[in-house]
C-alpha cells in the first residue's frame, strides 16, 4: 500500500509542518504525481 499526502514523510502529532502525515511515512505530492504519471506509461 501507498499513502500519499502533500508533503513527504510523517512527522509527530505534535509537529507544526501543515500537509505531513502524523502516522504512517507518506509520499509528498510531487513523487505521487511522478508515480502515478510512470504507472499511466507503462499501460500504454
């Protein structure tokens, strides 16, 4: 599974970065958009 979120990686609740996942290492926007974009060539 892959869970996607604005910004990369996950930081503690308490953390103050607006759009970083508070639980499980996420992938920042830019690397979801390169993924799903590469997935989208490779059924062509």
């Amino acid at each position: 599974m892959i869970e996607s979120y604005i910004e990369d990686g996950n930081q503690k609740p308490d953390g103050c970065v607006y759009g970083k996942s508070i639980t499980d290492p996420c992938l920042g926007w830019e690397k979801t958009e390169r993924l799903i974009l590469d997935i989208a060539d490779l059924r062509k």
